[in-house]
C-alpha cells in the first residue's frame, strides 16, 4: 500500500465545499496513493459518498486522518484535528494566517507541513492552483445572482405587448478576478453595466466586457505592487467619491469587489450614498468579511435601509455556489499536490527549494517556517490582529487576463508574487 491521503468533511465555519472531487480522487490514485474520503465529506457540495466510491476512495470517519500522509481540505484545521493528525502529515488548506498566528504556532507544535494555498504565486506554472481566483471568480458570479434574487424587477430590458420593463443598472466597484466575472455575469443577464476600478489597466478589460469603465481624472493610476492596488491618498478618496456619489444614486445594483493587501477594505460607499439610493435597489459587498466597502454593511446579514436598499452582506460567498467551487478548489488543490510527488517511486517528494513551496509551506518539522511568521514561531502569543505586518514585495503583473478571470478562458500570467496578504479580517468567514 502506498501513501494516504484523506479528505475529511469541513467542520469549521459551516463551510460547505469539499477539498476533493470524484476527479481529483481517481487522478490521486492514478498517482498511486490511497485515498480515504470522510462520510459524507461532500454531501453540501453534491457529491454522494458513492461518487468517492466508484472514484477509487474509501469512505471513513474523521479518526482515519491519523493514518494520512496527506490531508486536503478547505479550512485551517481546528485544534481538535490537529489532535489526530500524525508528525510530519502534510496539510494543504487555505489558512487564513494573518491574525491567526497563535493557530500557526500550533500547527508548527503538532508537527504537521502545512501550505497556505492563499499564498500561491500569480505565476504562470502555479494558475491551475490559484483557489483565490477559482473562488473569488464564482463569487463575482454569485454576487450578480445573490442580487437578482433580492431584486424584485427584471435585470434585461423586455419589450413587451404590455410595455416596456427597463434594464436594470448594475454598478460594479473593484474590477479584479471577482468583479469582472460580476461584469460578465450582470451583462449576460441584460443589464446596463458601468464599473470604476483605480488600477487604469482595469479600463480596458471593463470595457472588452461590453461595460462602461468610469474613473476620476485625478485618479491617473493607483495601481500598487503586484498588480494590485495601493490605498488611495486622502485627496483621491475624495476625487472618487465625488465621482461615484452622483452615479450610485442612479443605479439599482451596485457590487463592490474591493481589496487592498495589507490593508483593511477601503470604505466606497457611505451611508449619505446608500441614502440616495432608491428604494428596492440592493447592493452587495463582497468585501463585508474585511471589514466592507460600503457603510452599514453586516457580515452574514442582509440589512434593510430606512429608505429601503438592502445590502447583502453574505459570508463564504464561493460557499454559496459549493457544487462547482468545490470541483475547482478540489482541481487547485490536485495540481499543487501533484508538483510534490515522484511520479516513478509514487510517493511524496517536496522539493523544499521550489518557489511554489518556499511561498506556500508555513510549518515544517516543528516550526513556523514562512518568513512573514517565523517571527511568531517559538511564541504562542498572537500578533495583534489590529496591525498586522507588512506585505511582501511583488513584481508587478505584466498580463491582466481579464477574458480568463471573466469568462474562465486561459491567460498567460507574468507576475511573480509571494505570499499575499488579506487585509484585517472582522468577521469568522475565509476563502
Ligand atoms: P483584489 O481582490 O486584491 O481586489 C479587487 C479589486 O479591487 C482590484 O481590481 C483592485 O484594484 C480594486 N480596488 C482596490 N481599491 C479600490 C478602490 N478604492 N476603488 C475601486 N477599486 C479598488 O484583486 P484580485 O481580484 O485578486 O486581482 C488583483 C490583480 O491581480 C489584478 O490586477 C488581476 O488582474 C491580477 N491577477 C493576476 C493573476 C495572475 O496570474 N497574474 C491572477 C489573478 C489576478
């Protein structure tokens, strides 16, 4: 029997999604490992025990993971998981860190090699194992959808013997992977769709997505390291809000996407600009578990304004969509996993000199080895969650794929990045 891998069902956070699919398991197994996959791992994600099965699984229970070599899942594993996982267990999640260096710390103690799939560099041999984009891309998705559903008016224009319905006028704030899925979703639905960003490369894949890309003359650029985008000065802020006051008032559905790393979300909407919203408009923050873009916003609440605007505020938002987050997280995974092993003696084989590695691995050997931690590797007091340190620097992303993040086509990607840094979280969601 060669190595083992298990898949347990998520118990933190009500997480719905499955870090394995039925196509993941035979690709595990074609690679010579055992694979053992938790009761009902992935009932919420639509995948039956007998999908696991006929893929080559075995099906088990939550104490199977103390004979696993591997284990994959979606979320940080809990204290009482790291219980039974044995020394020296490879565990590949999403561990939300920052913030969490006490839980990193005791990763390091129970012995375990743990990769921070978040961490993954934008590179060009690491894209199939990219989980924030696979996710935040079904997320832009689910916010237009999440949207239409609190709407109660049509988002295409129809012309009809009775009349005409009017298009509904979507406003997306954040043109990243999330918010131009959001475009492309919004404009296959048949609304007016108009979109601001402060990186000016985000213009013209706004508009190569048929929406209108709106930004402020005194904001030429703001484009930061990585292709991401830095904090705005007071003076821009201003410039921006300026701009976007007037507009949000016309408009029925605003989305905003927006994110700084290292940095709390910046604030987009305020409440003067939520007010001046009619009434049965609805907006969505999906930046609500970083502390929101728009005033008023509550995670995992759906809040009704005194003028009567909701704002939808949902947490794990690709865990609204679990069926498909769950086959492309479970596909991210396999490939990042796939890079480790040696395919002749079927067996794990890390290459501790691999960039991918170097960027992702967190714990090793009994001790906290990403350099933005290892600060906090022999202490199990947290940092303080209020000021976390610094980003990394990152190269800047010569090639934007905006048809790939908006329409799932492949992009070739230039940037190098290391470990990316989500800003301070005020809510439990993740992912
Ligand atoms: P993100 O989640 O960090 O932020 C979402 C968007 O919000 C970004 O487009 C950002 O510019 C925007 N934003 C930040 N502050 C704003 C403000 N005040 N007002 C309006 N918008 C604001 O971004 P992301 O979706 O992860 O994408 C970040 C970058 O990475 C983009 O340039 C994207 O094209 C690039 N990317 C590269 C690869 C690759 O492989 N090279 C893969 C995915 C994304």
């Amino acid at each position: 029997m060669g190595q083992t891998i298990f898949v347990p069902r998520e118990v933190a956070g009500n997480e719905p999604r499955v870090a394995a699919s039925p196509d993941t398991v035979k690709r595990l197994v074609g690679l010579g490992f055992g694979v053992t996959v938790e009761k009902e791992a992935g009932s919420l994600s639509r995948i039956p025990d007998e999908d696991f099965k006929q893929a080559g699984a075995a099906i088990g229970k939550a104490a199977d993971a103390a004979r696993a070599d591997v284990v994959l899942k979606l979320r940080r594993p809990t204290d009482a998981e790291l219980k039974t996982y044995r020394k020296g267990a490879v565990v590949i999640a999403t561990m939300d860190p920052y913030g969490n260096e006490a839980e990193v710390a005791a990763m390091a103690k129970a012995g375990i090699t743990a990769f921070a799939m978040e961490f993954m560099p934008r590179i060009t041999r690491a894209q199939s194992m990219d989980v924030l984009s696979s996710q935040a891309n079904l997320a832009g998705y689910r916010a237009v959808i999440d949207a239409a559903a609190e709407y109660d008016r049509a988002l295409p224009m129809m012309m009809t013997a009775a009349g005409t319905v009017p298009a509904a006028k979507v406003f997306v704030m954040g043109a990243g992977v999330a918010g131009l899925q959001a475009i492309a979703t919004a404009r296959r639905l048949g609304a007016v769709v108009t979109a601001t960003d402060v990186r000016a490369a985000a213009g013209e894949q706004v508009a190569s997505l048929g929406a209108k890309f709106i930004m402020t003359d005194a904001l030429k650029d703001a484009s930061g390291e990585g292709g991401y985008a830095r904090e705005l000065t007071d003076d821009e802020k201003k410039a921006q809000a300026e701009l976007v006051a007037d507009h949000i008032a016309k408009q029925d559905i605003v989305i905003t996407t927006a994110l700084i790393p290292g940095r709390p979300a910046p604030r987009l909407v305020s409440g003067e600009m939520v007010k001046s919203m009619r009434p049965g408009s609805i907006i969505v923050d999906l930046a609500v578990e970083r502390g929101g873009n728009v005033e008023g916003a509550k995670a995992g609440e759906v809040v009704t304004t005194a003028n009567g605007v909701k704002i939808l505020g949902h947490l794990n938002v690709p865990g609204r969509v679990a069926a498909s987050a769950s086959l492309l997280y479970a596909r991210n995974l396999f490939a990042f996993l796939e890079t480790m092993v040696d395919k002749e003696k079927k067996a794990l084989a890390i290459d501790f000199e691999d960039e991918l590695v170097k960027a992702t691995m967190l714990t090793h050997d009994g001790a906290v080895v990403h350099p933005n931690f290892a600060g906090s590797a022999k202490g199990t007091e947290p940092a303080s969650k209020a000021a976390p340190k610094k980003a990394p620097a990152r190269r800047k992303a010569a090639a934007k794929p905006a048809s790939e993040k908006a329409a799932g086509a492949g992009a070739k990607r230039t940037s190098t990045a290391s470990a990316r840094k989500p800003a301070t979280r005020k809510s439990g969601g993740e992912a």
